[in-house]
C-alpha cells in the first residue's frame, strides 16, 4: 500500500497492511495497482517502473488517474480476455483493467441508492481476496453472493 499522504500511511500500518516506504518503491514491488486519487497518479514514465505482469486498475475515470497519452509509444497492446488489456514492449509488460477506467463501474454507473450495491461487492470481493488463494486475472463477486447482496438491498429500498 502506498499513498501520498503520511497519515493514511500510518493508519494502514497500524491496521497491519503493508507499507511501501516510498512511492517507487510501491510501483516496482506491487502486483496490483489501484489508483483512486481523482488526480493524475500514474504518468507516462511510471508505467515502465511498474512490475513485470502488474495489473493496473481505477475507481474514478481514466483521464483522471492515469497518464495514457504519455505512455511510451514502444508498448504494444493487446486484448487479453474481457476488459483486460496487455501492455508490452521488450523485457517488460503489465495489464490494464477495463481500459483504465473505473472498475467497480464495469457494466455502466447509476447513482442514487444504487452506489450502495456496487460499495456491497466491494467489500464481498475484499472477503474473497482474503479467504481464497486466487490465481491472477480479474475476478467477479461469486452469483451467490451477489445475489444476497441484491436481496438485502431490494428488501431495504423497494419498500
């Protein structure tokens, strides 16, 4: 976990997460980047510091958290299953989740009470990252499981 803030650092610390002591340090060693800041957090020349094989991800728009046009033009990209792009050049890739831009909004966003279904699997898919050895790639929240979710909501909101 890394984030610019040294507060946020410190709060994750204590709650046993580990921490990046800087930001490159962050970008060479993680397998998943996930960028929620609402302002730029990956530029051009970041992209080639990025582990080999990370996976990059956004909760808010591309334009807003990843440099795309700034990224070198010797990466080459290629459709790697649904909503996965692979990013390669010599002697180094990565992968960019639902082309950079919000994932937890996949299949279109609707606001309103709606926003709480969506913060639901998100914390489902938590609990599954950390009670199953997943292989890599993107993952869904198992239909059960989202099916529960979808019933506790319409038993609350369609009243």
């Amino acid at each position: 976990m890394y984030d610019a803030d040294p507060v946020r650092r410190t709060q994750a610390l204590s709650q046993g997460f580990a921490v990046a002591r800087d930001r490159d340090t962050a970008l060479h060693g993680a397998g998943l980047i996930l960028c929620a800041t609402g302002a730029v957090s990956l530029r051009g020349e970041d992209f080639s510091a990025l582990r080999n094989g990370a996976y990059v991800a956004t909760v808010t728009s591309s334009e807003d958290e990843l440099d795309l046009v700034g990224l070198p033009d010797v990466y080459q990209r290629t459709p790697h299953g649904d909503h996965i792009t692979r990013y390669q050049t010599t002697g180094h890739y990565f992968y960019l989740l639902n082309g950079g831009n919000a994932v937890n909004f996949l299949h279109g966003a609707s606001v309103g009470p709606f926003i709480h279904l969506v913060q639901a699997e998100k914390l489902a898919g938590v609990r599954t990252l950390t009670r199953q050895s997943l292989g890599s790639g993107m993952h869904e929240v198992d239909a059960t499981d989202r099916a529960a979710i979808a019933g506790m909501w319409l038993s609350y909101f369609n009243r």
